[in-house]
C-alpha cells in the first residue's frame, strides 16, 4: 500500500490494522495530523481516500470514505 497526503506527498507506515472501512498505522517519520484527508493506493490499484481521525505519538487512525 502506498499512502499520500493531498498533495501527493508520501507517509512512509507500517500498517497495524486494516478493515473495509478504515486503518490503523505508524508512521516512520512524522504522522498526519488529525482531520487531513488522505490516499491509499492499494497493491491491486485501487484508490481510497480517508480521513485522519485519530493521531497518538507517530500511531494515527484513518476512516476510509467508503461512499466515494
């Protein structure tokens, strides 16, 4: 999975959890801050774009807009 900001900036994570309908990670570097929408491209090309709810030291959480 390869997961961008926005602008199409790189976040380098170790995925933790992953569901339908979100994810949680840690971030190699800094993590996204809490409400910053994001992209995740996963192996397979498909695209989800989330929300960032949650954000704990470099551990954050993302919700996944599954009604795009």
């Amino acid at each position: 999975m390869t997961l961008t900001d926005s602008s199409g900036h790189a976040i380098e994570v170790m995925v933790r959890d992953l569901s339908s309908r979100g994810m949680s990670a840690a971030a190699a570097g800094m993590p996204p801050a809490c409400n910053d929408v994001l992209r995740a491209r996963m192996e397979d090309g498909r695209e989800l774009w989330g929300i960032v709810r949650w954000v704990n030291g470099n551990l954050f959480g993302m919700e996944f807009d599954i009604h795009a």
